[in-house]
C-alpha cells in the first residue's frame, strides 16, 4: 500500500487535532489526549511552514502569508493549552482558551484545504517529504518568530 497523499495527510491531521480539542471541549477526553493534539498541531503547523508552503509558494504565495498569521494567532493558544497540561489543569479551566483555538482552527483549516492542499498533490514528492520531516527541538512558527525578532 503506498503513503497517502499530501492533501490526505494534511486533511486526517486536522480531522485528528479538530477530534482532540473537540473532546477537551465537551468532556469525553483528558489533559493526555488533549496535550496529544496539541502537539500534533505543533507537528502540523511545522509541516506546513517547512515543507508544504514552500513547495506552493510560486502558485499561492498570497495565501501562504494569511495562513502563517492565523498560525502566529494560534500559537499563544496552543503554547498556553500545552502548558497547563503539563502542570495537571482541569479541562474545565482551559474551556475559554480551548473555544477559543477551536474557533480559529475552524476558520483557518477550510481555507488550506480549499486554497492549499487542492494543489499540494501536483507536487512530485511532496508527501514524501511531509512524512519524513521532524520538527526541531524549539522550533516556533514564522509568525512568532517575527515577532520576537
């Protein structure tokens, strides 16, 4: 059986990460599966800053600047919620931020995969290269890091 394609890959993340904080959300999952979803954002968003946006850069580049600024919008979200995982926070306390991540993902992920991933499989090896990738220790989306800088 052979790898998925780049727009499926991309496509179950988000149907994965969205079933994550949705769950956080309504109760029937746990600061555990919770802080798995966020760090399969974090792996997403990478993915999509290193490999996919450069690769579509010459056919969407327009596009690619509106999704790393909704990127840099999730990041204090994702960075916070990953947080009080980590130090045992109730769900309950995360609800505000939880919709609030919830509603940008909503917004944000129909666009790539109308805009982006319809092109994304045109590209010869571009799935390939998403399934091999690993996000480096400390790496931070281009948004934030332009902030910083």
């Amino acid at each position: 059986m052979s790898a998925p394609s780049a727009s499926a890959l991309l496509q179950q993340q988000h149907e994965d990460i969205d079933f994550g904080v949705q769950g956080a959300m309504d109760g029937s999952s746990d600061q555990v599966e919770l802080a798995r979803s966020l760090e399969l954002l974090r792996t997403h968003l990478y993915l999509e800053e290193a490999v996919l946006f450069p690769a579509l850069e010459g056919s969407v580049g327009l596009s690619i600047m509106v999704m790393e600024r909704e990127h840099g919008l999730m990041w204090p979200l994702m960075e916070s919620l990953a947080q009080a995982c980590r130090e045992g926070a109730k769900l309950e306390t995360m609800q505000d931020a939880l919709d609030e991540l919830f509603g940008l993902l909503q917004l944000h992920n129909p666009k790539e995969e109308q805009i982006l991933y319809s092109v994304a499989d045109d590209h010869a090896g571009l799935a390939e290269a998403l399934a091999a990738a690993q996000v480096p220790e400390g790496w931070a989306c281009k948004a934030v890091v332009r902030s910083r800088g």
